[in-house]
C-alpha cells in the first residue's frame, strides 16, 4: 500500500489540494444537502417559498416602477417579464454572493474542528443558491408562456451568462468571506451593498435608458450589467437591449477578481481558525 | 517506522489588548493605518498593544507506528493547538510536521452534527465531515446505530435526543473510522460510565489492530490504561515524553507543588473589600512516605488567612469544596466569635481515605453574625486528588465523589460443602 504523505508547516499549501477537492466532492454534496433540507424544516409552506419571495419581489416593482414611476419596458417587451427576467438572475447573483461571503463563519464549528478544503464550504454555498435559482426560473417560465413569449436561438446563450453570475458570486463572495473571518462588519456592509448593487444594476430599468448618458462607458464596468442584460437578451430575444461590450468587461472583471479572491483564500485558508 | 516526526514545531498567537474599549474592528484597523500613513504620532491612550503568546514552543518529538500516545498537561499548556496542528485545522508558526498515513482526527464528539437533521441524516453528514466515503458509512451504518443504541430514534431530529445519545451516536460514527492514524481529545469526559467503558474498549481495539493514537485526557487512568507513551506538555513545551507510568509520576509530583498556595503581602492588592481582605489561602497536604502527590490517601490542611478590618464584629468561616463541575461535596463552618482588628487564620483538616480522585476547589467565605456573608474567595484553590488502588485489576474511573473506607467486612458465617 502506498502510504500518504502530508508535510505540515507555516505557509506551505497543500500539494495535493485540488485533488483533496475532488477526494472531498461527497462532503460537498452533503454539506449541500443539509443547507437545503434544513432550509424550510418547521416551515408550513416549504419550498413554494422560493417561489412566493421572486413572485412579490415582481409585483411590487411592477406597481412601483410601473404603474407609478411609468418607467419604459423595451419596446415589444412586457414589463414584468422584463423585470422578472433581471430580477431572477440578481436574485441569484446577491444569494450567493452573500451566503458565499458568510460561508466560512457560519461553518465556525467545522472550521475549528476538522479539515478539509475550505473550499468546500463556499462551493456548497453557490450549489445551493443555484438550486433556488433553478426553482425561481421556473416562475419566468410561467410568465413566459403566460404572455406567450417563446424563446429562438438566443437561449443556446443562457448558460454562458449563469455561469458568469455564479463565477462573479463566487468571486466577490470568497473575498468577503476571508474578511468576514476577521472583520465581522462584513455582515453588515453585505446587507447594504446587495442593496445599492440593486438599484446599480438594470432590473427595474432596461440599459437602454442609461446607454445615451456621458457615463455609460463607467457603468459597463459593473460586471452585472453584462450579465443580466445578456441573460435578458438570451431569454426574451433580440428585442432586449444588450451591448456585447459590456459582457467584455464582464468576463475580464471576473477573470481577474476571481483569480486574486482565489489566490486570497488559499493565502488565509489555513489560519481561519485563529481568527474565527 | 516514525509516522509522525515533529520537528521544532511553535505556534505563536497574537493577542491585541485595545487601551480602552471596544474590540478590533474594521473601523480600527482602517483608522489605525490611516494614522500610521500620514505619520502622525499615536494617540497614547488609544493604541493597539499586542502581545505576543506561544501556545507550543520548540516541540520536537516522533511517533511510531503502533504507539499510543497520551498527552498530558493543565488546560492551556497546548495540547489541544498541539492536536489542531496535527489534524491541519490550523499551521504552525515555525517548524515543520511530517505524517505518514491517513489521518481522522476526533477533536469534540459529533462534528457539524445539525440539530434539524435527524440521526440517520446526522450520521452521513458526520461521517462525511470526519472523511468518510458515502459507501463506508453505508457499509458500516448498521453497526453504528447498533454501537450508539439510537434504533428507535433514527428518524427523530437529533435536537430532540438527550445528551447522552447525541455523545453517543457522536461517538458510534467516529467509532468505525478507519483511518492509519487517529487524534481523540477528550471526548471520554461525556457519557455515562458504561459508556465510557465502551469506548475505551473500542479504543484498544483500534491500537490492538496496530493503529497509532493520539489521546488527549485529564483522565490519567485511562491515560494509564490505554497508552504506552506518554507526552507531558507544560505552558507550550514538551517538559518529558517516554513510557506511560514514568512521565505520569512525574507530572503529578509537579502537579502538586504548584498552586497550592496563594498569598497577597499587602491589603490593597488583596482580594476583599473595605470589611475583610484575604491575606492567603493554603492546602497543605501532609504526604505519606514515599509519595509527591495528593491521591485518595493524602489528609491535606486547608489554611486561610485574612485581614479584618472592622473594630469589633462576630466573624466565622465558612469553607466549601466544590467538584470541577461546580457541585458542593461539603460545607463546613468554625464557630461564630467576636474579633477586633488585624489578621486572622483559620485551618481546616480534610482527612486521608476521603475525597475520591477528581479536580476539586475550595471557596471559603467570611461571615458576619453567622448570616452575613461578608466576602466569598470563589476557587481560591483548584487541585486535583489523583487515584490510587492497591490489589485492584479494574481500573475504570471510580464512582462518587468520596472513597471513605468505612469498616466493611465480610466473614464466612457457616462452611458448608455443596459439592456432592
């Protein structure tokens, strides 16, 4: 039997750490599988509660920018499909971003108690917010077909721009997370940031308002505008306002944040529990 | 063959101290180096100090296959950062560990355990967290529910068990890991004690199958028992390490020269108030020969001193021996008498042959009039009577908390022969 060696010491990383991710992809799995049946116990509703939040989140916008603000839908577009359309890919994006940024301590008791990849534990935050969301498409699928809207070619794109918001999720999130270990303010800048991250980014607005105005160019750089007008534009068609450049910004801004978030967390991971 | 060499092995930690108040936020930091950037001399009442702490220094040491290795020590001399290390939940500052083998490690009994999750649930998501494949636990989740004695409630949310069940299913499911090299810390200290005898049969039956263990225990009996190594730790270094019984003998001899005393010279650095201020507190065991500790044996005095600083009152002493948990074994008091001012001592006698072995402390009280407590020394003294047993092969942990030997006799009434 080949015997395995592990070497122990001050900021040396685990030679075989992606392969110990894989060795460790059933903890991953079940890690999941309890945040989501733990999710809606004692709870009378259960799951259509991931369905009821989207659903009231929409009529309300629909009141509010709508009906009051009268703001404009794409021409040929619905309103509320349009807003259920942004509103159901940052739902997503804010989920995970924020259950992936308070991942590491609210696992405080395995943190400190056994090893394994502390990748694991954001991971399985991604995992299940994308289940939610997979639930929450399934509400825009009602609506679609309610206000008969059927997808074209443009839908083979979907998945590009999911994985693009759970990469950005992911990204931002596992940033958060090394500082919410040692700064417990990041609970609360969270909450906030989701919040101006709404209004920053078109959901109850198309990028077509904004796309005359002098700072266009600086409101690209959100990387969610590039995400959610693509997926925008990947369900409803080409009648939804989308600029292929800001999708460029998106990819470059993800690229290059998740890679230093990723450098980050394995530069911290092995000292959590000192600071926890 | 070493499957553990640990080599100059330190952990260092960081202790900010906040002059003032508040804790080591974001908002400090921030402001902190905006400080320190644009030069300005640091507010005096306003800085961080930050101290240095070694939770383990220099440890050298190397464990072979097979050994059992008991490691033993106060609460706080490292053992458990020396544990955190070795199972990789945290690295060391300085120096370098080398293990061969898998290894499960066991630091608290029922890890990631979810409250909502039933046993059944509970037992694939622990299984999983110690390193376990799905199809181990499947393979072994008969036994498991069988070694915890759980069947009944397999299907009910573990926030519903009692203690002991939780403990044990905890302990079932780490049980039946099957790991090269395995890392317990003072998961003994809960359950019952059938349960308790359980698990340290289970365990023997892992380092009889050539296992190496790592067990980390207050409980030197068992320590005893189960290992043949022992590492002894003392305020992060590794004081002694060898065979069992010698480095065990040698600790408890240390054990009981240290805090058994505690004296303040003055008044005013003296715990009390404006009535009464306590001078010393003393436990003098009278040892028999031969022996450098307290065990069951040792008669101890308990001396107690304290200034009083009212003219003329009624004053008595009350002493309370406490178990580690906080339970009152005894409470004796002196007469009540009038005393005038200065200082005045009291001495208690706790006989041999009483207290059974355990951690115990000692609070002593003054009182006024016999129903006002003036002030309360709360664990002025903490110590620890360790066992002893002449003509015993059982060495489980003796019930109660007293061993008194009170005459007990048995005699043959009538012989008779029954056989034929």
């Amino acid at each position: 039997m080949k015997t395995h060696e592990v070497v122990i010491q001050s900021g040396r990383s685990e030679r075989h750490y992606w392969s110990d991710l894989w060795r460790n992809r059933e903890l991953l799995l079940i890690l999941s599988m309890r945040d989501i049946s733990v999710r809606y116990k004692q709870t009378a509703l259960g799951v259509s509660w991931s369905l009821i939040r989207p659903l009231t989140t929409m009529l309300i916008m629909v009141f509010v920018f709508s009906k009051v603000a009268k703001l404009p839908a794409d021409p040929g577009i619905p309103y509320p499909l349009m807003v259920l359309s942004g509103l159901t890919i940052w739902t997503f994006f804010s989920n995970a971003f924020t259950q992936v940024s308070a991942s590491i301590t609210t696992n405080a008791n395995l943190v400190t108690k056994v090893y394994f990849p502390r990748l694991i534990m954001p991971m399985s935050s991604v995992m299940v917010s994308f289940l939610d969301f997979l639930i929450s498409l399934s509400l825009f699928v009602i609506f679609a077909i309610w206000y008969q809207v059927s997808p074209d070619w443009h839908l083979l794109f979907l998945p590009v721009f999911i994985l693009l918001a759970l990469l950005a999720s992911f990204a931002f999130g596992l940033f958060f997370a090394v500082l919410n270990v040692r700064f417990r303010d990041v609970g609360q800048l969270i909450p906030f940031l989701v919040q101006v991250g709404f209004y920053a980014c078109p959901i109850a607005y198309s990028s077509r308002l904004v796309s005359g105005e002098s700072w266009y160019t600086l409101y690209m750089l959100n990387p969610l505008v590039g995400i959610i007008d693509g997926f925008r534009w990947a369900l409803l068609g080409g009648k939804a306002y989308f600029n292929p450049q800001s999708v460029l910004a998106s990819v470059l801004i993800i690229g290059l944040c998740l890679s230093l978030a990723l450098y980050f967390f394995r530069k911290r991971e092995n000292t959590f529990v000192d600071d926890i | 063959m070493s499957v553990i060499a640990a080599e100059n092995i330190s952990k260092r930690y960081i202790i900010d101290h906040k002059r003032g108040k508040g804790t080591n936020t974001l908002r400090d930091v921030v402001t902190e180096s905006f400080r320190n950037w644009f030069g300005r001399k640091q507010d005096p009442d306003q800085t961080l100090e930050r101290e240095e702490f070694w939770a383990l220094r220099d440890v050298n040491f190397s464990i072979n296959q097979g050994d059992r290795v008991g490691i033993v020590g106060h609460n706080g001399a490292g053992k458990s950062t020396l544990l955190k290390i070795l199972s990789k939940i945290t690295e060391p500052t300085t120096g370098s560990v080398r293990i061969q083998g898998r290894v499960a490690s066991l630091l608290e009994v029922g890890t990631g355990f979810h409250p909502e999750l039933t046993g059944r649930e509970n037992i694939y998501l622990n299984g999983s967290i110690l390193g376990m494949k799905r199809e181990e636990i499947r393979k072994a989740f008969d036994e498991i529910v069988d070694f915890g004695g759980i069947e009944k409630f397999l299907d009910t949310p573990v926030k519903r068990y009692s203690s002991g069940m939780y403990v044990r299913l905890g302990f079932a499911i780490a049980a039946h890991l099957d790991p090269e090299i395995m890392i317990i810390d003072e998961v003994l200290a809960v359950g019952d004690a059938e349960f308790q005898k359980k698990c340290l049969g289970k365990m023997r039956d892992v380092s009889a199958s050539g296992r190496t263990i790592l067990f980390v225990s207050h409980n030197l009996t068992a320590v005893q028992a189960l290992c043949n190594k022992t590492f002894y730790f003392e305020k992060g270094r590794l004081m002694e390490q060898g065979e069992t019984n010698h480095v065990i003998a040698s600790y408890l001899s240390r054990v009981s020269k240290t805090k058994l005393i505690r004296t303040w010279e003055t008044p005013e650095e003296a715990p009390g108030n404006d009535q009464v201020r306590i001078r010393r507190v003393e436990l003098i065991p009278e040892y028999p020969d031969k022996t450098t500790h307290i065990d069951v044996r040792t008669p101890m005095r308990v001396r107690f001193e304290f200034w009083n600083m009212m003219d003329r009152a009624n004053l008595n002493l009350s002493l309370h021996l406490n178990s580690l948990t906080g339970e009152c074994i005894f409470n004796v008091g002196t007469q009540s008498k009038p005393y005038s001012k200065g200082l005045i001592a009291g001495e208690c006698y706790i006989p041999g042959y009483f207290l059974n072995d355990g951690s115990y402390s000692i609070s002593v009280m003054v009182v006024k009039d016999t129903v006002t407590p003036l002030f309360n020394l709360e664990e002025g003294i903490t110590f620890e009577v360790e066992d002893y047993r002449e003509g015993v092969a059982w060495y489980g942990k003796w019930p109660g908390y007293v061993r008194p030997q009170f005459p007990f006799d048995m005699k043959m009434v009538e012989e008779e022969a029954f056989a034929k």
